[in-house]
DNA sequence: TTATTAAAAGAGAATAATTATCTTTGCAGA
DNA sequence: TCTGCAAAGATAATTATTCTCTTTTAATAA
C-alpha cells in the first residue's frame, strides 16, 4: 500500500484532506467500489463533501496512476486500488470483483507471448478476466 | 456469422427490420462500435429510427447472447457480434479494439487453470485483456 | 387473405452518471 | 504570516441510457 500523502507530493498535487480521506475511502472499501460507494463511505468523515470533488479528484488519482478504474460490461464505474499486476475475479451472480494475483500464471503467459508474436501488435501488458462463481 | 434472422426465431422473439438492421450494423461497424456508431450507421438505412429502440433492441440482443457487450474503462459501451471465445487486444493510445483468438493460449490457460484452482471460486470462463500498441 | 393480438417500434420525458463552469477556499512556498 | 495558484464547493449542463405511453406491425390462425 502506498502513501497518498508522499504519492501526491511527487507527481506535484497538492495534499489537501479531500484527496486523502477519497484515496483511504478506495483503500476501505474493498471490492471495487463504484462512486457512489466511496461517496457513501467519505460522506462518514467528510459528511459536507460535494460530489463533483469525487469525481474530480478520482479523475486526478487515475491520471496519475494513484488509482485505476476496473474494467467493466456495467454502466457505472469501479475502481481499484491496487497498483500491481493483477487479475479479476468477477461474480456471475452478484456485482462482486475480487482481485487475483498469481504469478506463476503471470510467468507462464509472458512467456507464451515471448515466443508467439501477436502481429501488428506490440503487447504493454495484459489482465485476465476470469468469470465464475464464488464458493463458500 | 450467425443468420440473425433465424436466430431470433430461435429464440422466439419477432423478426424485425429494425432489428435484422442494428444487428448488421453492428458486424458491419467492426472494431466494437458504441451505440452512436451504431446509430450512425443504421440512420443510412433507417433515417427515422428511434434512440430509444436501438437501445433496446442492443439489450435484448444482449440478453439473448446475440451480442456482447466489452468491458472497458470508458464511459460508453461498445458492442461485439463475435460470440466465439475470443480475447480483445487494447490501443492504449486510440480507442480501437480488435479481436485476438488463440486457441493454443486458451488450451494453455485452460490447462493450467485445470491443474491449479482458484480457493473458493469456480472458473466459468476467461478472456485476456491484452493492452500495447498497433504496429504498421 | 384477412383478422387478431401480443410484441415491438416510436416519441419524448425522465433518470442517472458524469462533466463543466464559476466562485470561494485553503495548501504550500516565500 | 502573506500571497498566488490549485483545488474544493455549488450548481448547471451534458451525456448516456432507461422508462412510459401510444401506435404500429409481425406472426399466428381462421
């Protein structure tokens, strides 16, 4: 996890509590909360905060790679915390997305695109979207 | 290519000009056209077609598997007639989409997927998300 | 072929999500 | 502490999509 605090200070945004408390409210949210989440959750801290700021300092936290929006076939957007290379997991059933790191597939994956070349197409990264159902 | 006419017969849902039009329009826009493109497109057909009935003529396709909808991080949704198991490969600098099939990779992942489960989550499928950059 | 009827199309209002504009506030460096 | 610029707040505007209601039409059977 990563401080905000320091994060902000060196892409050269200032820190002001706002950007703090809905980059924490990303963080404790879990699950990949839609907008109206985060504001529900920052509403709790923050209970005058407007909502026009949400979505501007999502925006800021996104362009400067803080955050990222999940990928999704809903109309209304998630987002995600969670920096590193990973992989998700959604729920058929529900709205739930959970997050899947695995390296070994990781390795396995890069190294198939390694030795097979998708042509006219030079790969940055990739991300799986794998469907199923949770089970308890 | 499926014959659209027959398979809404199949399905038990009503031929219709307009429907037959914003399907063809769809498989004809290529790379994963929004609504708008869609809609650009059937009004050299259909000059008077109505928003709100490619709307929900793109939803009832969609859940009767005519149609997918892509996942992306953007705002509009962008729509897909291929049906077959495919992955999508992302311009990271355009909003072009293309369609990547693999079967050697799917056998792959599948294979590894078979080997090492996931705790707590049943696998019904997967697509790669595959971001980089198109290549002359 | 025509009559019937339920489903679909059309029109436009309504809603929801997000962005834009403008004013006020407050962080951060001097 | 002061000052300037960036950010927050408030609200209007925009955009995408859905909903409601009326009219039309495709599909079935007489």
């Amino acid at each position: 996890m990563i401080s905000i605090h320091k994060a902000l200070k060196e892409k050269g945004l200032k820190v002001t509590p706002q950007r703090v408390a809905i980059y924490k409210a990303v963080v404790d949210c879990k699950n990949h909360p839609t907008v109206e989440n985060i504001i529900d959750t920052i509403k709790m801290e923050y209970p005058s905060i407007s909502v026009g700021t949400v979505y501007k300092v999502l925006n800021v936290l996104v362009s400067n790679d803080l955050l990222r929006k999940v990928e999704s076939e809903k109309e209304v957007m998630r987002y995600d915390a969670v920096l590193e290379h990973h992989h998700h997991l959604f729920c058929m059933d529900t709205d739930r997305i959970e997050d899947y790191e695995d390296k070994e597939l990781d390795i396995l994956v890069a190294a198939y695109f390694k030795k097979k070349e998708i042509k006219n197409f030079k790969i940055e990264n990739f991300k799986l979207h794998i469907t199923g159902k949770f089970i308890k």
